[in-house]
C-alpha cells in the first residue's frame, strides 16, 4: 500500500515493527541506522526501565523532534493489535508535545514474521536466541534457563497477531512492508527490502539507496550489537509478556493422611458425654467435617508481623526448591500468562505428633496436637532429622475438624485453642482430653 498524500521535506517518519522475539528487529534496525546516522534514530523498548511504558513513544518523538532526525524506528515486537493500537494512541497523544502541530508524520510497518512461516521462525529464533545468550536487555539465557527462554519465546508465538491491513489498527498504517523470513542473513535482507520499498513510496527520506557494499558492512558492524542498558524482565516492559510473580505458598501445612483413625480417637474421647456423642455423628454424616485435615505450620498472613515473618522466611527458604520448581512448571505450562493457584506441593518433611484434646465450643471443633519433633524444631527430614530452628507458627498446634457456621474461619481455631491452653474458657466451651497412646506423622505441604 503506497500513499500518495503530500509528502515534503518537512514530513518525519516512524516505524513500527511487527514481530516475535528474535526475528531480527535490532539487528535490522542497526542495520539501517547505521547507513543513516545522522537522520535515522533507533528507540528500543528493551533499553526502557521505568514504570512508565509510553517511554517508548517519548523517547522517539523526543528523537524525532531534532532538526536533523527524520526517521525514528520504534523497537518493540508489537506482535498483538493491542499493541500496534497503542502506540498509535501514544503517538496521537504525545505528538503535539514534542512536534510542531502541523507535522506530517508517515507510519511505516514492518512486519517480520509471516504467518505461514511460523514453525521455521520458532526453529530459527530459538537458535538464534541461544546464541545470542546473554546479549540481551533482559532475555538473559544464563538467568533464565533454556525453559523460561523458551516459555517467554513461546507465548509472543501463541499470542501473535498477523498484520491484517483490512482492519484497525494495521489499517492506519501509511506504508506497509512485508518481510519474508530466512535463515541466512535474514536481517540484511530485510534491511535491503526496507530500504527498496521505503526509496519507492517516500523518495524523500531515502532518495539513493546506499551501495551493497555499505549495505553488507553496516549488516556485520550490527550482528555485534551488543546492548547497553540492562534490564529485569518483569518489571514494566509491555514488549515483554509479564513474568508472574513468583507464586510463594499462602500456607505450609502436614497434611493428615489418617483421618478415619483421628476421628475414631475424638469420637472415643467423647463416647460418655451423651449430647456432643449425637452432634458429633449428626455433624459427621451430614458432611459438615473439613474434607482434609490438616495442621498449620504458617501462614503468609502471620509473615506481617516481625516475629512471624522470620519464621515465615525461614519456612520459605527451606522449600525454595520446591517453590521454585513450581514456578517453572507453572511458566512452562502457561508460557507467562495465566496462572492456577490452589495446588498444593508435597515436600518430603515430616511432621510427629500426638493428640491431645479435643475443643469444642459455639463455633468450632479442633483438636489440639503436641508435636513431638523434640528440641530445635518440630520438622523431621527425610533422614528422621530435626529441621533446625522450624517451629510451628500457631502458639497452639491444632487440627480443626469441623467449623459450625457458615461464617466460621478456620483461623477461629486458635482463639479457642489458645484460650484452651490458658484456661481461659468458660462453660459453653467444653474440653475433653483424648487417647494420646499413637504417635503420628503427616508430611509437610506447601499450599500454593
Ligand atoms: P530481535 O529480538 O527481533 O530484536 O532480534 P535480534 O536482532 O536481537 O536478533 C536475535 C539474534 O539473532 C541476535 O543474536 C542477532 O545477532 C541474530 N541475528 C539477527 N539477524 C541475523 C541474521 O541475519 N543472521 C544471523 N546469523 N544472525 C542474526
Ligand atoms: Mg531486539
């Protein structure tokens, strides 16, 4: 699509690029600022940090604004209609900020990755993105790992949306370029195309075509581009599919495998006391118990106050393996984008420990457990080790069984068992103690 709207001296030019990771944006775009230095700019998103992204689009008017610039490329993979959309929001918003306000400004787009040819780019790039190791802002092979590189490459794949001219944003496009893609020396290619439909639309901005030889040069100098700012993936680059925070557990729990044994030993304890016999079957039969049983080891909440955040960072530190492993799974799964939570995480920990007694009151029914990990802390490794200095979070160890009203949280439970311990009750709690004879243990859980 040629335009033939006037097009004089005065008229300044950005370009667009649409594409995936790797398919050459930087290579090419050195390339050809290489050959125009003076007139020609070059604003890579993956050079922007802060938290504002319309930097992108600041920082190329900003260029443009110079006398002497007349072509800015905007750097970014704009592989979505979202995005390309955005950057014609930016530009209509900004523009008058940093142009005179009769500037004719052309919009040319690049497109880098055709549709039909998806499979070899995915192929090509990820090679390419292996060699090009940690020669990037923030896609960094050593930090990140074969799998998220991957992951992050896959999703710009899975989420890409061709140029289609037909409709907007990509109908506002004044010039389109449509690049193939190959394997060898693709970005001179490209840059020799560019140049040649660039020359024939708008002679102005490129009124000779450089020399193949200066052509060649420029495309070697820019195959050892290396970049300057340096940069977390994450943190505010829209160029990039957001990285998910990584997901740390809500709660770390010993997840009780014996529950009919456990609920065998409250229901002797209570075999004599006629009243709390009946309710504790009719409570039973009517699914009214927690499904699973469990006892609290930590809480993230408990991490805001000082105390509890030691032990919770503590808690968090030794099941970094376990976390992190989640984490990939996670990114390879979703390639970045959305993330379930809810899963729990088994770790090979233990915990031991006995029954003591069963509280009941108004609200809730709990048992409370002593732990018998012994001195240091209450956690046994797989070698039947204490973990040392891990202790339960919850001043009063407890398992709770049945919660007796739909507006009941389980955190209830350690009101009661505290005030249990401290005696602190009066007659509408009743307390039983309980066969303490077994000792059991439930393996460690991460609560993601
Ligand atoms: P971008 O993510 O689209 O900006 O891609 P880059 O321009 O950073 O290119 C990705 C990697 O491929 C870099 O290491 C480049 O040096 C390399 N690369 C780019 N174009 C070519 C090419 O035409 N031939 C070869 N051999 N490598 C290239
Ligand atoms: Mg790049």
């Amino acid at each position: 699509a040629i335009d033939y709207e006037k097009v004089d001296e005065h008229t300044k030019f950005l370009i667009f690029p649409i594409s995936v990771i790797g398919c050459g944006k930087t290579t090419t775009s050195q390339t050809l600022v290489n050959l125009f230095p003076e007139s020609w700019g070059h604003i890579q998103n993956d050079d922007i940090t802060g938290k504002d992204k319309s930097q992108l689009m600041k920082k190329s008017l900003e260029l443009l604004s110079k006398k002497e610039v007349k072509c800015v490329i905007v750097d970014r993979n704009n592989h979505q209609f979202r995005e390309r959309q955005q950057l014609f929001d930016w530009l209509d918003e900004l523009k008058e900020d940093y142009l005179a306000y009769d500037t004719n400004i052309k919009v040319i787009g690049v497109s880098f990755a055709p549709y039909d040819k998806l499979p070899e780019i995915k192929d090509i790039t990820m090679r390419r993105v292996i060699n090009r190791g940690n020669n990037h802002q923030s896609i960094k092979w050593d930090e990140l790992g074969e799998k998220k590189v991957v992951g992050i490459m896959s999703g710009f794949l899975k989420r890409y949306q061709p140029v289609s001219l037909r409709r907007s944003p990509d109908n506002m496009f004044d010039l389109m370029v449509e690049l193939d893609f190959g394997e060898v020396d693709s970005s001179l290619t490209n840059a020799k195309q560019i140049l040649s439909e660039i020359h024939k639309a708008y002679p102005i901005l490129i009124p000779e075509i450089p020399k193949d030889d200066e052509i060649d040069a420029s495309f070697r100098k820019s195959l050892d581009y290396k970049p300057t700012v340096q940069k977390r993936v994450g943190k505010s680059n829209c160029n990039q599919p957001k990285t998910p925070k990584l997901i740390k557990p809500t709660y770390i729990s010993a997840k009780i495998e014996s529950y009919d044994e456990i609920i065998d030993l409250a229901r002797q304890g209570i075999a004599n006391i006629a009243e709390l016999s009946q309710q504790f079957e009719d409570l039973l039969t009517s699914g009214k118990f927690q499904n699973e049983l469990h006892i609290t080891l930590g809480h993230v909440m408990s991490s805001r106050e000082k105390e509890g955040k030691r032990m919770w960072k503590s808690f968090c530190k030794r099941y970094t393996d376990q976390i992190t492993k989640y984490n990939d799974r996670l990114i390879e799964n979703t390639a970045g984008t959305s993330i379930n939570q809810g899963k729990s995480v088994e770790t090979t920990d233990k915990l031991k420990f006995r029954l003591k007694k069963l509280c009941w009151d108004q609200k809730i029914i709990a048992i409370v457990v002593e732990l018998s990990g012994g001195e240091g802390g209450c956690i046994i490794d797989s070698n039947g080790d204490n973990v040392k200095e891990l202790y339960c979070q919850n001043k009063v160890p407890h398992i709770t069984l049945c919660k007796l009203g739909s507006d009941v949280k389980a955190v209830y439970s350690n009101v009661l068992c505290e005030k249990v311990e401290l005696n602190e009750i009066d007659e509408r709690v009743k307390v039983v103690k309980l066969n303490n004879a077994k000792e059991f243990a439930a393996h460690v859980y991460l609560n993601m």
